[in-house]
C-alpha cells in the first residue's frame, strides 16, 4: 500500500524487517538529527549490504540530510538580507519533523521517501 501526502511516502516492504533492522533504520533517521550526514552514511556503508531495508532508509535519510545541508547554505546567504535568519530556523523545524515522522514510519515496518529530497546516492 502506497500513501502520499505533505508529509512524504511511505511505501510497504516486500518483507517484513527484522527487529535489529527495524532498529537500525530508525537510528538512520535520529542520528541525523545530530550529526546531519554522517550518521546515515555510517549505518548506509555499515549494512547496504546485509538489509535492503536498513539501507533503504539510511540512503534517504542521507540525501535528505545533505539537502538540509545545501539548504543551510542558501540560507547563510540569505542572512545578509536578514530573510536566511527565518529561514534558517525553519529549516532546522523541518528536520526535526520530518526526521521524527520516517523514524515512526521505520518503527511501523515502512519504507519512507521525504517530500522532498535531492536524491545523490542512489
């Protein structure tokens, strides 16, 4: 079963995901929240090999952070018109939620895309 909506799609896995999976792939998403990228690409180096599930969200849960990241730089750019101040805050706001929602998703035992993503490692 499909769904879409603001929040992302979240997607059923052909499999039902181990528990250790399950928990990896959940820690792909909140790791990012304080360590941006290099969380999820530890775990996406780590197990893309053992869990199509596990690397499924650590790959997205990577893209989405260097997004943020690309995003963060717009934004200190922006600073210097006094916008990026805003901006910047509401893209840490973003993170959080959408970071917290494909972890709830991955607990659920679905595969989530981000609403929006630039999609580098594939």
């Amino acid at each position: 079963m499909d769904t879409r909506n603001m929040m992302g799609e979240e997607f059923t896995p052909t499999t039902v995901p181990s528990s250790d999976e399950k928990t990896m792939a959940i820690l792909s998403h909140i790791l990012a929240l304080v360590s941006s990228f290099i969380g999820p690409l530890i775990i996406y180096l780590i197990k893309n090999k053992d869990s199509q599930f596990i690397a499924a969200h650590a790959r997205e849960s990577l893209n989405f952070q260097i997004t943020i990241l690309i995003l963060y730089f717009i934004c200190m750019i922006l600073v210097l018109i006094l916008i990026g101040v805003f901006l910047v805050w509401m893209v840490g706001v973003i993170n959080v939620i959408l970071a917290v929602v494909a972890a709830i998703r991955a607990s659920e035992n679905k595969l989530y895309r981000y609403p929006f993503n630039i999609r580098l490692i594939s």
